[in-house]
C-alpha cells in the first residue's frame, strides 16, 4: 500500500530552534605559527591580540618604518643604493607583507653589508614569514652565538620557531639559555610558559606566568590572562574563570580584556557541560493550517505527501535525558532517553508519541569533532488527549495500531576551518519496521553537508546546505529518493534577540508511484524564528514555517492529492537543567 510522507518534522523543529544561535565564534589563528586556545565550551579564544602586546611589552623592536604620513623618499636606482637604502625598502615591503620582496632586499644589504647583523636578523624575520623555518633557524642561531646579548630577542624567535614544529623540549632549552643571560627578564618566563602549556606541562607554565608578572609588572595582564587560558586546558573552570575575570579588572579597554570577557560564559559553559548528567525539556504550542495526512511518518522524516485540508492547533513535549559515563577532556560516551509528544486539538487521529533510548560516543580532536550515536525508536500515533484544565492536548500512551519501530545509525563530522568556515557531515541509515501487519518495511540512507561562515566582526553568520535521501519500501509505490538545497542566514538582530531565516527546495521522486513514469514534486520551503534568552537556561523561541508543494501526479478522478500549501506557527519555551 502507498505510505505518505510529510516534510515538516516537528520534532526536529524543535530541537533544531533551541539548538540554533548557539554557535561560537571562531577566530583566526594569530601571527607568529601560534594555534588559538580551543575553549572546551566550544569556541576558540583569539590571541592574536595578546602576541602584539606580549611583544610590545616585551620591547620588541619594531620594523623601520617611515612616520605616518610622511612622503616616500626618492631613491636611486638599486644598483647605485647604498646598503641601508635597499634595507629600508626591504623594512617597508615587510611592512607591506610582501615577503618574498623583503628577503630579497634583505639578502641584497647583507651581501653589500655582511658585517651589519641588523640585516642579518631581519633576513631571518622575512624567512619566517615565508616559512622558510630552517633557514631563519640558521640565522637565529648564528646571531645567538656570535651577539648573544645585541640580539637577545632572537631567543624569543628561535623558541617561536621550535614550538610551531610541537619541539617542545628544544624550545624551552632555548629560553632556558636566555635566562641565563637576563635572569630577571619577565619576557623570558612568559614565553617559557607558552611553551611549557604548549607541551602540556600545565603546573610548570603556571609558575613561569606567575614569575613573568613578578619579574615585570607590565606584564601582569597577559600573564593572569594566560594562566586562565591553562588553567581552561586543565579544565579547572573555577580557576579559569577567576583569572579572567582579574584580566578585566586589571585593565578593562584592552583587547586583552575583552577577549577575556568573551570567554568568561564559554568557561562556565564548559563548566556546565561537564557533568555527568544532563536534562532538556521545552513545551510548544502551536497551529498548524494543514495538518499531514500521516503523522506517523511526519516526525521520521520524508518528503511531503500532502495535507488534510483541516487546520488544528497543537502542542508537543519534549524531554532529552542521559547520563556520561565517560567524560573525559577530548573523549564523551554516555546513554540516554528522549520522550516526544504531539497533541491536536480536535484532529487526534494525528497525534504521536515516541519513546527512544539512544547510545553515543564522540571525540574531539581539533579542528575535527566526531560523533557517533545509536537510537532505538518506538512511536504510535493516534490516541485521545488528556482531560485536563487547561487543555492539554499530549497523549502519552495509547492502543493505537499504528506503530513503528525503528533502528537509527547516526555519525557525524564537524571541522572547523580557517577563515571562520565550519563544516558539517551528517550521515543516517535507518531501520523502519511497521507493526500494522500491513505497511511494509523500509530502509533510509539519508546524508547532508552544511557549510556555515561567521561574517568577521558581526554576529551574523550565513549558510548553505544540500541533502540527500533514498529509501526503498517494501511497499514499492512508497520508495523514493530526494535532493534538497537550502541557503540561510542567523543574525543577533537586537536585545539579545537571534533571528534565523532559510530558504529550501526539495525535488522528490517517487520511481513506482504509477504505472508510467512515477510521481514527482517540487517543495518550496521557508523558515524563519526569532529566540531570546529569559535567563541563562530559559528561552523562548518562535518559529513561522510556510511551505508550497508542486506536484505532477493527479489522479483517475482528478484530484490534484499532492499540491499543497501549508503554514506553521509555534510558540515554544525550554530550559536546560
């Protein structure tokens, strides 16, 4: 027999809305081969900021650049310039990030010059900006050697180098050497930190940072907000909170502080997600101008099939609980149990309900987040609501005969990418056993790609999706496959309110549907909800859905059975416990 489907998954709707605007924001990788921190909150802490003022705190000597706004000098041509001619148009396209330019320029004055190891060490700051490390190495080296103390800042490079290549050990027998010239030098102590966080020796790089502020006061800011950012690696939330925090007070209009702001909810957040339990509830009222032919096969998942022509309104329930059993910093598995319920008013033949123990594993190895999650399903659906005052219109078990039991594999791959690009893989396969005695059984392989991109400096972050599904039935007129393209946008609209907008087509086929060329139907789908946060855990979301189904099939009595239009309106609010 032909099994309806419809598009518009409720249950999803209501994950996917509180779930939504919940994302990080990713920053890029600071200069100098230096990875961000990754927060286990989920978002990374920029510290491109933090290397300009170590620097410049430090003493750093800046590149030679001609004062603002000054007029470029006239030169000779290049082969009648002098040694410091060439160096200082090397400085500038330095300045200019044209890289390959400035050692050009560099290795030119050091030919003509030889003695002058300016030119020598700058040489060496051009191959590091071309990731030339092993030549900069060498240059690094022989100025170390040859002027230890003129050139004591390329100790600092030497380390930077080592520890982009993860060679820890070297890096910190490199500032360890430095010490030993400037015993008192507060920059030697906070990059020894780096490197000894870096390596995941946590308690050595607190005590360096600590010495740092102690040898320097200058440094004080950076070297509590470093400690907070290992004390966040050692998942001592409560320590890291604290440093941050002090970061703030210590100076707050610096980007210093402000980058420790931003991470201050992402660390208790963290905190948070580290129990061992967890709870998630919401309750959603809604109407619903069309209600699906079949709810049963509604919340599964599906293309549309087509409406009833009656309106009605609804509420649903949702309860997410479980428990980790292991959970540790990069590694989480746990089980867990999901009940979902849809009440009508008055259509109640159209009400569901669903019971779903699940099991899950996932790991995070930055910038690659896996998971992998098994659920078993069982859902029936008719049944009567509930006599109670207020109407409740939820059935939580019934007699119904229309069940379904059904098996779900579900991985998952996010990557997060340069430039504030993240990627997600979603893959399913699915087991549907129908309990009727007469609607066959199905398979579903099901796959989506989402790309989505935080516009630099906003809180607006667009995206595009494509998915994909086939699922063949025993029940031959009911197999079909689909594509699906969907474009969207998320934005932090005002008073903390997010909206999301998205735009999809569907185009569905059903090869078996008649006798000549089976059934097709074109889906236009649009989708747009506002959320706010009430308190921490408390929101509350709306959500508008109008859809719009073209299809070719029209029956022997000319019924156009699948075009449709439909429109959504909900109302719900959760809490996470």
């Amino acid at each position: 027999m032909f099994r309806p489907y419809h598009r518009i998954r409720i249950a999803a709707l209501i994950t996917t809305l509180f779930c939504f605007g919940m994302a990080s924001q990713a920053s890029g990788a600071p200069e100098g081969n230096q990875e961000p921190l990754q927060s286990h909150a989920g978002g990374n802490i920029n510290l491109e900021q933090v290397f300009f003022i170590k620097n410049s705190l430090a003493g750093e000597k800046a590149p030679l650049s001609r004062p603002t706004g000054s007029p470029p000098r006239e030169t000779a041509p290049e082969e009648e310039s002098t040694a410091m001619d060439i160096f200082m148009d090397g400085v500038d396209a330095l300045d200019m990030e044209d890289f390959e330019e400035a050692a050009r320029l560099f290795e030119k004055a050091s030919v003509m010059e030889p003695q002058n190891l300016e030119h020598q060490y700058y040489l060496g700051v051009a191959y590091v900006r071309l990731k030339k490390n092993r030549e900069a190495l060498e240059i690094f080296e022989s100025l170390v050697t040859e002027a230890p103390k003129l050139f004591f800042k390329a100790y600092f490079d030497i380390a930077t180098i080592y520890s982009s290549e993860k060679k820890y050990e070297k890096a910190i027998e490199t500032l360890q050497k430095a010490e030993k010239l400037e015993p008192d030098s507060g920059r030697v102590f906070l990059d020894m930190g780096y490197a000894y966080k870096d390596s995941g020796n946590y308690g050595q790089a607190i005590k360096c940072f600590s010495r740092a502020k102690e040898l320097d006061p200058q440094l004080n800011q950076i070297s509590i907000y470093m400690t907070g950012a290992t004390y966040l690696e050692e998942e001592q939330f409560d320590q890291a909170a604290q440093m941050f925090k002090k970061t703030v007070e210590l100076g707050p209009e610096t980007p210093l502080a402000e980058s420790a702001r931003q991470t201050i909810p992402r660390v208790e957040e963290a905190a948070w997600g580290r129990k061992p339990w967890y709870l998630f509830t919401s309750f959603n009222w809604g109407y619903d101008d069309n209600v699906a032919r079949d709810p049963l096969n509604e919340v599964t998942g599906g293309p549309v099939s087509g409406g009833t022509g009656k309106g009605d309104q609804y509420q649903t329930f949702f309860l997410k609980t479980g428990y980790k059993f292991l959970n540790l910093k990069d590694y989480e598995a746990g089980v867990g149990y999901t009940l979902f319920s849809l009440g009508y008013r008055d259509w109640t033949v159209a009400n569901v309900t669903s019971h779903s123990p699940h099991l899950y594993f996932q790991a995070d190895w930055h910038p690659v987040f896996f998971r992998f999650q098994y659920d078993f399903s069982y859902f029936y659906s008719g049944g009567k609501k509930q006599g109670i005052n207020p109407p409740v219109y939820l059935t939580f078990a019934n007699n119904s005969s229309a069940r379904l039991r059904m098996h779900s594999f579900m991985p998952t791959i996010s990557i997060l990418e340069p430039y504030d690009l993240r990627t997600d893989i979603n893959l399913v396969y699915q087991i549907k056993d129908y309990l009727d005695g007469v609607t066959g059984d199905a398979s579903r392989y099901g796959a989506d790609v989402t790309q989505s991109y935080q516009i630099p400096g906003t809180q607006c972050l667009p995206r595009i999706g494509y998915r994909t599904a086939y699922e063949p039935s025993a029940d031959d007129p009911s197999t079909y496959s689909y594509h699906e393209l969907m474009v969207g946008v998320a934005a932090n609209i005002y008073w903390d309110i997010w909206g999301d907008l998205s735009f999809a087509y569907m185009r569905t086929h059903y090869p078996d549907f008649t006798r000549t060329d089976g059934r097709r139907d074109s889906t236009y789908t649009t989708t747009f909800s506002l959320k706010r946060y009430l308190m921490e855990r408390l929101l509350l979301s709306f959500l508008f859905i109008h859809m719009k189904n073209d299809s070719d099939y029209v029956s022997l009595s000319g019924e156009d059975l699948f075009t449709f239009k439909k429109n959504i309106y909900s109302l719900e609010i959760s809490y996470v416990f």
